[in-house]
RNA sequence: GCCCGAAUGGCGAAAUCGGCAGACGCAACGGACUUAAAAUCCGUUUCUCCGUAAGGAGAGUGUCGGUUCAAGUCCGACUUCGGGCACCA
C-alpha cells in the first residue's frame, strides 16, 4: 500500500470552509466553565496580512485553543486601531470612499485569517468605524464632558502650508510634509478638544506598582513609568520687583535655592511677554521658531535678559529674570530658578551669558567647592544658606518646604510629564465629537437622546484646513439644543485610540443598544486574562486604555481599576535588512505565498519555532523546512498506524515510547501554563516523533492508540488544520479542541536508569549509569571506584564529595 | 545624558531554581535505498591538540575581576548592539 501524502491545500481548504460555516466552533461546550479572555491586536490596519502579523496571531490562537481543551470558556477577540486617518489616505488615494475601502479592506483579512486558520471570534466586525459603535465614543465624551473630564484649548498642530491641511505628528518627516518632502511644516494654533488623562496620572503610575509588575512585561511598565513622569519637588514665588507680580517656578532642588542666581521664562511664558520690551518680544519669538525648526537634541542654549528683577522669597536676594530657549511652557510652571553650581544645564546657560555661579550645597564629607568648573549635582549638605544651613539636602527641603507654606510663598508639589490627551482631528473618518458651537450659548453638548451624531456618507475629499465635514452644510448647521438658534456643528472627529481604548469591553456585549456594554457581562469577563499585543502600543494605547477603564470604573459601570491581568508583547519579525518588517519599509513576506507553498501549519509551525516569542525574529525563510518536514513525518506515522495490526509488539518499546509521551506532555503543558515558549515545546514534539520512528516496530496496538491520541492533541494548537484532519481519519468524535487535553502520569515519566556525571574539582570526567534510587552514599562509592575518575583522585586526599541527588557526584581533592 | 533589554557553534536557538553548555531545527558532510536524481531512512558536525585507530587531553557562553565544591546563570567594573525617553528643572 502506497504511503499516504500530506497535501496540506486539500486539507486546509476542506478544514476552512467546514470551520467557517460553523459559527459556534469556538464557544466552549459548557458555558458556567471558568473564563479566560484572550485579546490580541492588530499592529496597523493595512488590510493585508503579513508574516509578522502570522507570528503575532499564532501566539494567542496556539493559547486560545490550549486553554478550551482546558476546559475554560475563551472569548478571543482580535481588536484593532487607526482605521481613520490611513483609511482616509488611502481611499483617496484610490479614488474610494472611506467607508468602502475600510469595509473591503476588513473583508480580505478576515478571508486570509480563515485561510491560516485563526479561531477570533469577529463579533465587532466593523463596528468601530461605524455609527453602532461610535455613538458609544460620543456618549463617553458627553460623560466625560460631565464631569468635567473634556475640556477645549488653543493648541498647536503640523500645517502644511501647501497641503493647506493638518499633519499628524507621524505625517511630519525631518520636519517637513510627508507628501512634500522640501516644504518644512509649520506650527499652527487651533481650538482642540483634549481629555483630561492627567486627572489620573498619579493612579495610572500608583497602579504600575501596585497591581502589574507580576503580568506586565518590565520594559512597557518602565516606559510608562518615563512616559508618565512624576517628578517630587517644591513650587515657590519670585516676586517681580516692580509689579509685584507672582513668577511661580517648580524645582526638584529647593535646598539648593539660596544658590539660584536668575530666574528663566520660557519665551512663550505670558509673564515674560509682558516684561519684555519690543525687540525682547522679537528675540523670544525668534527663540520659538529656532526650537521647532531644529526640534530637540542638538539645541544650543541662548535666551535674553528682561531688564527686570525678582526676589528669592527665602534670602530676599534681587536675582534677574531672564528667558531662555531650554525651559519648556508645558512642563511644571513654564520658569525655573537657575543654580548653576548645583545643575547642568542651568551651569551651561550661566556660563555663556556671565551669570554668577554660587555653591550652596558641599558633599556630605567634603569641602564646599567655592569655583567650580562643572555643576556637581548630587545631594549633600546644605552650605550658605543661610538658617538651613548645614542641613542633608533631604531635610532641607522638607524643612523649606514647611517654611513656604507658612509664609504662603510656596509649597511641596508634584509634576507629571504626561499631558492631556489630544483627541480632536481635522479629518473625516472618525467619530464626529458631539458638541455645538452656539453664537449665543457657547459650547453645548448634543443632548443624549440624539446620539449618535452620524458622519455624512456624501463629502468631497478637498484636502483643505478644516476636516471635510466642514465643508458639508447639511452635517454643520444645526440648531442650539438649548435655546433653539442657528448653530454649527464641531467639525473635528475624534482620534481612533478612542476606539481602541474600550473595544474589548463592547466585544462581550457587541449587540447592546441602551448601553456601551452590560455591566454585568464585563464583570463576568473582565479584567482581560491575557492582552497580547506588540511593544509598539506600550505608551498610547496601553496608557489610553488604562485611563478609560479608570473612568468607566468611576462612572460606576465597570468594578475593576485595570483593563488586563497580563500582557505579553511580542517579538517583531525582522525582514532580510534586520528591520522591522512593515509595508512602508517594503521587506515583507506574503503569506500567501507560504501558506500555497507549505501550508498554514508549517507556516505556523515556523514562526513559533524560530524563537521564544518574546524576542525579535530574524527572517530565515530558508529553515521553514525543518516545521514541514515534522508535520510529514507525523503525518505518515499517524496515517501509516492508525489501523497496523503490529508483528511484533515488545514491552521495551513499549515502556520507551510511552516514557517520552508522558514526558513530552509534561514539557509542552508546563511551557502553555509558564512561559509560553513555543519553540521548545515545538522540539519536544519533534524528539517525541523521532523516538516513536525508533520504537514503531516493536509498539503494541494497546500503546500505539494512546500515542496517537495524544499525539494529535498535542499538536492540536499548533497545526490544527492537520489535527482535525487527523482526528477525523483516526475516526474520533470531533472538533478536536473540544477533547480534553492530555495529561501526564509521574510515574510512567521517570527513567528507570540515570546518567549521572561525575565530576573532579568541577570538571566533568565521566558519567555513571545508575538505577533510579541510587542511595548517596552508593552514588559516592561507585563514583569513586570508576576507572575513568581513579587516575584524577589517585595519591590525593579526597577533601569532600558533592552529591546531587539524580543529577551530579563532584569530588573534591587536595 | 537617563531608563530598559540583549550578547552562547557556519546559522535560528536550548539550558525554566547555581549542577553534564550547544536540546530541537537549518546548512554542510558521509552512508543505505536508487540505473541516476529527488524524496525517505540512518549517521557525523563547538574549537584546538595528541593518536593509524579505538580513544584521550585542553580550551570554550562579549571583556576583566569576584563569590562558590560547581557560574551561560549570582556579584562588581567595562565593551558592543538594540529599544524607549530626552535641555522634564
């Protein structure tokens, strides 16, 4: 009888469309079993799948199908982001309308994640660019609006004055218009609607600490650690000496304070605009435009005397006010009190403009260092300043603090480097935000009742300034909901990360009309078991989603403060050039073209074998071999066995091969439930295969039909096309994700011999075979009366003899 | 500058709690089968040295030092690469 051949299309083609008409394939049987909720997402919206997302989606399916035939009920979602601006980009660029190119573009990949096999459960299909679930974004904006959460500011956006239109801050490259690449972009200031996310940025820092670090990867916590910011520190009053006026700075080194020799503005900071004199005003603008041109790093520091003077609240010293180009308006105060001999950059900037440098602060047992030639930043003891003299820098701080605060002039304080979140966007395909802008009243949310506010389907794409729902009369002009006058409507939509900062919350009530989601059922599936998702997210959206699920919780509709258990990043796929592969490089593998080659499951196969998942992996198409040839060697041992009366079965095979199953079980569990190391639970299964080639003539049919069994199971969440095909050939009941996963007996685990080393002085010499349960003092003897260890310890003194029980002898001589 | 991460054969890698470094796979080489090739099956493959051979000795996980009977793994200093933040007061 001719062997059978694998020929995965005709396998994977069947096992597709059986899947794809079968809607509850992946609901668990039994809907009271515990939940595990699985989210992954989708790195860019292009439409198109490539291998690095085939490496991303075989990760959490592989985990998905592990922990049903757990018995646990999965929801497993797919969520995905910044369907706006790409697909307005691209759908002009083809002449489609948004709408259409996003809803053929979710088309083709929800057909290519059938053709790999992918088991999401695509409830939300569309929704978040469409009015069913963006009426839910407008309804948390008025909530947000509420309770005083959104608010609207002057901000500053990328214009391209040849576009004429509003960049987003990835549309600018090396400060010029992605379109055109000599047209510099230019800083344009437009009301924008921003929420406030720094309402909960000491929560957002307190809970890395407090709920994450055990399931959240260290590296996108320390990012949002740096992201967020928070930085201790005091804020105190300069008096301007002829207005009287307040000049408030923050500092972290207020026991430095009797040091600071000026007081700097940032150019834009208004006090300063009102000290300057007219060519002081040029200068500061001047200073402005320098900043934005040159962007940060390599700035040279320069800034401009006002001609005015402050007071040091503390010693009464008359210090002058200054400006300069490295203070930044948007962090602490927009002004710092300069003390160049205690920091960096305030030395820098003294330096070059002739400004006194005076130490106030000596190492702990050191002298004060009257001249210094750099600024010496570290804590120490406080020196000439005046009754907080003498004092640890920690103390002094405290102490003036205290000080501050009595005399009203100043406080402790704290200053996060996150801002407000900026959620206006000058485009159309997006959420409209539901406010109008009444001549009379103002600002007026769009009362509940007639939400959602619906994006028009008829607008022309002008590419002109505002967002093109601008240029729709119908859309704009509306009357004031509260006293009924000629009204407009906001034109900017919403930024997708909104979308994406709750989606996983509507998947478990995707239907739900009168609310964004049932209470009820986010309590039954939330927080999130598993997020998985690449390390690209771990600022905005992570951080997004945070704050949102914070807000929920605080509007009463959810009861947990985070949104995931745990989240697992993984590794990028690296093209031939080691970079990341994304379209816009142009280095990435089709899987098309793999998956007709070798099929879905090699394709899997290769990408969970290449490394652990958390690491980058280098693209070596070359080695996709090794995945196909395991597959067809499981196949032909499956096929070839499943109905071989053997000749002649011996209980030494037997005992072998049944001892590698029951290991092999073990290892690839133990690596599902701790560590998610594919690769190495995807070897096991290829040593398990090769000892089964070994044993095959000798097994009995008893053992050969436990082996196949779990065999199948085992590779079941890897290559789940051939499992099922398998399963169905062996004639068992299927789906096979719906059988229990196998388990292991301890007994029938252990080696009934041990090789143990042995060593001398820590160097290997031999190794022993020994029955299992070898006494230590037997291990010791029959180490030492090896012949290959007697030369080594021969006319020395044996000082010591190390047993580790079944796994090493170290003898120790002088 | 600050914060994270990484470094192991020709290549991708493994070694999970300090206990045999290189599992598993790729590539290469050799053998069986074949008229031949492919496929398949079975071997060999960290480096250096000794030996005709069976075999043996030494070195070896980016560098230098330390702790330990024992270090890829722990500690200290450094180098290189990758990532994030970056005049954040």
């Amino acid at each position: 009888m001719p062997e059978s051949i694998y020929d995965h299309n005709q396998i994977e083609l069947k096992w597709e469309e059986r899947w794809k008409n079968d809607p509850d394939l992946y609901r668990a049987n039994d809907p009271t079993a515990k939940k595990y909720y699985v989210v992954e997402m989708f790195p860019y919206p292009s439409g198109r799948l490539h291998m690095g997302h085939v490496r991303n989606y075989s990760i959490g399916d592989a985990l998905a199908r592990y922990m049903w035939m757990r018995g646990f009920n999965v929801k497993h979602p797919i969520g995905w982001d910044a369907f706006g601006l790409p697909a307005e980009n691209a759908a002009i660029k083809r002449n489609m309308h948004p709408r259409d190119w996003t809803i053929s573009n979710i088309a083709e990949m929800k057909r290519q994640m059938h053709r790999m096999g992918f088991a999401y459960d695509w409830n939300l299909e569309i929704a978040t660019c469409e009015p069913d679930y963006y009426k839910w974004n407008q309804w948390f904006f008025l909530k947000m609006f509420e309770r005083g959460l959104a608010y609207r500011k002057k901000a500053m956006v990328n214009w391209c004055p040849e576009c004429a239109t509003v960049l987003a801050n990835e549309q600018v490259i090396d400060g010029c218009c992605w379109r055109h690449e000599t047209t510099p972009v230019e800083q344009r200031a437009l009301e924008q609607w921003f929420w406030k996310i720094t309402e909960y940025a000491d929560e957002l820092l307190r809970d890395i600490d407090d709920k994450l670090q055990h399931g959240w990867p260290e590296r996108v916590l320390s990012m949002q650690r740096n992201w967020i910011g928070r930085s201790e520190g005091s804020e105190v009053d300069f008096k301007v000496e002829s207005t009287g006026e307040a000049i408030r700075v923050f500092t972290t080194r207020v026991d430095t304070i009797y040091g600071a020799t000026c007081v700097i503005l940032a150019p834009e900071h208004p006090i300063a605009q009102k000290l300057l004199d007219d060519a002081g005003r040029a200068k500061a603008k001047q200073l402005i435009d320098a900043r934005k041109q040159q962007g940060p790093g390599d700035l040279i520091k320069d800034g401009t005397f006002t001609g005015q003077y402050a007071i040091n609240p503390y010693s009464g010293e008359k210090v002058p006010i200054w400006i300069g180009n490295f203070v930044l308006m948007d962090y602490g105060t927009g002004a710092i009190m300069a003390v160049p001999a205690h920091d960096e950059r305030d030395f820098d900037f003294c330096t070059t403009f002739g400004i006194p440098i005076r130490p106030v602060i000596r190492p702990v047992d050191g002298e004060l260092d009257e001249n210094p030639k750099a600024a010496f930043c570290e804590y120490g003891i406080t020196a000439n300043s005046g009754e907080f003299s003498g004092l640890p820098s920690e103390e002094a701080r405290r102490k003036m603090n205290q000080f501050a605060e009595e005399k009203g002039f100043g406080k402790a304080a704290i200053t996060f480097r996150i801002k407000d979140w900026g959620i206006s966007r000058q485009r159309y395909w997006g959420t409209p935000i539901p406010m109008i802008h009444c001549p009379k009243c103002g600002v007026v949310p769009v009362p509940e009742k007639d939400l959602p506010v619906e994006l028009p389907y008829n607008v022309k794409f002008t590419g002109k300034g505002r967002s093109p729902l601008a240029e729709v009369p119908e859309f704009m002009n509306v009357k004031c909901p509260t006293c009924g006058a000629d009204a407009q409507r906001e034109s900017d939509t919403m930024d997708t990360f909104v979308d994406s900062s709750w989606y996983f919350y509507r998947y478990c009530d995707p239907k739900n009309n009168a609310l964004p989601f049932d209470s009820a059922a986010a309590e039954t599936w939330f927080p999130i078991d598993q997020y998985i998702g690449g390390v690209t997210h771990a600022i905005l959206h992570l951080i997004y989603s945070r704050f949102f699920t914070k807000v929920m919780r605080d509007l009463g509709m959810i009861t947990n403060s985070e949104p995931a258990a745990n989240l697992f990043t993984q590794g990028m796929v690296l093209g031939s050039d080691g970079s990341a592969m994304s379209k816009s490089k142009g280095n990435v593998v089709d899987p098309e073209d793999m998956v007709g080659k070798y099929g879905a499951d090699t394709c899997r196969l290769f990408v969970l074998f290449a490394n652990a998942p958390e690491k980058d992996m280098p693209w070596i198409e070359s080695s996709v071999g090794g995945p196909r040839r395991f597959l067809e060697r499981v196949w032909r041992f499956v096929t070839r066995n499943i109905d071989r009366q053997p000749e002649n079965p011996n209980p030494d095979a037997d005992r072998k091969a049944l001892r590698k199953l029951h290991q092999t079980i073990r290892k690839v569990t133990e690596d599902f439930d701790n560590r998610w190391h594919f690769n190495t639970s995807i070897a096991a299964l290829m040593e398990l295969i090769n000892e089964l080639y070994d044993q095959e003539a000798g097994l009995s049919r008893g053992v050969l039909d436990r082996i196949l069994w779990d065999l199948v199971l085992l590779l079941a969440p890897f290559a789940p096309f051939m499992a099922e095909e398998l399963w169905e050939q062996m004639g068992r009941e299927g789906p096979v994700f719906r059988r229990q996963w196998p388990g292991w007996d301890d007994e029938l685990v252990k080696e009934d011999t041990l090789e143990i080393p042995v060593q001398v002085n820590g160097k290997l010499r031999t190794r022993i075979a020994v029955p299992l349960g070898t006494s230590q003092a037997d291990l010791e003897k029959i180490a030492q009366a090896d012949p290959k260890v007697q030369p080594f310890i021969e006319g020395k003194t044996v000082a010591k003899v190390i047993v580790v029980p079944e796994k090493l002898v170290n003898i120790v001589v002088r």
